[in-house]
C-alpha cells in the first residue's frame, strides 16, 4: 500500500469527522442535523477501518495516535451520546409523554373505573342483604376467621416487608398486563369458549370490584373498616387508578378490533397499540411505587391511621396533577 497516497485520500474524511465532533462535543449532539448525525455515524465507521489498516500496514505512530483519538472521541459521541439521549427521552416521557398518554385515553380509563365501581356497589348490595353472598364471594373460613379474630389480615405483611412488597408487585402487575391483555384475548381462563376482544378486561373489573365491594362489608361488620381504608389509602391511591389504566388500556384494544373507525383493523390496532403500550410503561411504575408502600407503609401499627389517611389523599392529589401535566409551548 503507498501510504502517503492513501493518506493523502482519506485526510479529508479524518478532518470531516473531527470538524463534526468538534461541534458536537461544543454544543452537544441536538447542535447537528439528522444528516449530520447520520453523516458523522458512517465516518466514524471508516476512519474506525481506517485505523485497523494503520496498525497493519507500518503507518507512522503518529497516524496511528490520531485515528485512535479520533475513533475513541467519535465512540463517545456516537455511543455515549446515544445513551443519554435515551435517558433524556426517558426523562421526557414521565415528565410530559405520559400524562399526555393519560390525557388522550382519559374516556377508557373512565370506563373502566365505572365498571370497577359497579362491581363495587353490586359487592356491597348484595354481600350486605345475603350474608351467604359475602361468604360464597370470599369464601366461608376466611369471613368466620376474619369476624372471630377481629383482626385484619394484612398483619402477615409485618415482619417480612421485602418479601411481601415483591409479590404484591408482581401481583399486581400481573393482573394489569391480564387487564391490557384482555382487550385482545379471545378467551377467557375457565371458559373454554371464544369470546369478544375486551370481554376479559371488562371481567376483570368487575370481578375486582365485587371483591373490594364484599371486602368492605366484611371490615364494616366486623367494625375493623377505619382500620382496613388506613392500610388501604396509601398505596391504593396510586395502585387502583393503576389498574383503572390497565383496563382502559385494554378497552383501548378492543375498541381497535371492534370498532376501527376509518382505519384498518391491523392499522388501529397499531395506532391504539402504541398508547396502550404507552400507558402500560406509566402504570408498572406506579405500581412498583405502590408496592413498596404496600409493603413497608401501609401495614405499621406504629403509623396513625390518620397520617396514612392524609398521606393517600396527598398522593392521589398529587398524581391528579400530574396526569393534568401539560407540555410547555
């Protein structure tokens, strides 16, 4: 190889390639255009080729240091830059991308809440007027057991906090992505039928409104209900409008098979997809968040029932105003 022809015709690309890092490194990488990022990507890939060939045909040491200084300012910029612009999107996202996402799905998520919520009240009617109702809903031990000891349940979380905090995460994340899920399935667990996309996720909330309903009609007639909305007002403000999400994310996929509108059912699906998808990232937040308060909050005896009031009603006033987030102009 003549290397002083070939420097001679590769220079160019080298001084390119340093003008562009230059200014990214000056003014960061939102200072270039896409042509330029892209233009910047592909020159580092040859200069990297350049330097290989260097090392192997005898090039000067110095050549040989300037490509490497070049290569490795050119990987910073391109790779490392690239990292951070994901975390700046991340950032983006939770700041503005999501309440967005809450904002525009708000119709569904009201669905599913009132669906949730008339499960709740049918719980309620009918646990109160049929007391074998209340039992074949939760079941005959745990009604007698929970009425003899007069004690709630949630004191097995006490003593094994981490343990517990995890499982109810999974717990509940599972039975969101079933609620998201749900807006699609063709079936239902136990029903060995085909049914409507959404039938599952509408199942879903009712069946869990009818247990919260029957639920609170147990603690009111064991005269334990200040006690159980205490444990349940902290992480309940952020892990029911969770699955509120979840459900509507789900009716959100069913609406886009059922009902596409002017588009295709595969193009709505996509369209839809997208935000389900979207508010699904939100909503395993959430629930992590709640979980940890779930486990390591909620259930100490040594807390006031009055603060974990207060403290409920300071994070569902909290997350209120921040789905109402807007993104400056």
């Amino acid at each position: 190889m003549n290397v002083q022809r070939w420097m001679a015709r590769r220079e160019a690309s080298w001084r390119q390639l340093d003008a562009l890092l230059q200014r990214a490194e000056k003014k960061g990488l939102k200072s270039l255009s896409g042509i330029q990022v892209r233009q910047m990507a592909s020159l580092y890939r040859s200069v990297s080729a350049d330097l290989a060939r260097a090392k192997s045909n005898a090039v000067g040491q110095a050549v040989i240091k300037d490509l490497q200084q070049l290569t490795s300012r050119g990987y910073r910029q391109i790779y490392q830059g690239s990292r951070r612009q994901e975390w700046q999107e991340l950032l983006d996202f939770y700041r503005y991308g999501f309440p967005e996402t809450v904002q525009q799905t708000w119709p569904y998520i009201a669905i599913a809440t009132a669906l949730f919520g008339l499960g709740g009240l049918v719980g309620w009617w009918f646990a109160w007027q049929d007391p074998a109702f209340l039992r074949s809903v939760l079941g005959q031990a745990f009604v007698e057991e929970v009425k003899t000891s007069q004690e709630l349940w949630t004191v097995s979380i006490l003593g094994v906090e981490p343990v517990a905090s995890s499982q109810i995460m999974i717990n509940n994340i599972g039975v969101s992505l079933w609620a998201m899920i749900g807006g699609i399935a063709m079936f239902m667990p136990s029903v060995p039928l085909l049914t409507p996309p959404g039938a599952f996720t509408v199942y879903l909330l009712l069946f869990n409104g009818l247990m919260i309903g029957c639920v609170g009609v147990l603690v009111a007639q064991a005269g334990l209900a200040w006690d159980l909305w205490a444990f349940v007002f902290p992480h309940g403000s952020l892990e029911l409008p969770a699955i509120f999400m979840a459900g509507g994310a789900g009716l959100l996929l069913a609406r886009s098979i059922l009902l596409p509108g002017a588009y295709r059912r595969a193009d709505a699906l996509r369209i839809y997809g997208l935000q389900a998808v979207r508010l699904l990232y939100g909503i395993i937040t959430l629930l992590v968040i709640a979980g940890i308060i779930e486990g390591f909050f909620s259930p100490q005896p040594w807390i006031p029932n009055g603060l974990k009031y207060a403290v409920g009603m300071a994070l569902f006033i909290g997350l209120v105003q921040y789905c109402r987030r807007q993104r400056p102009a």
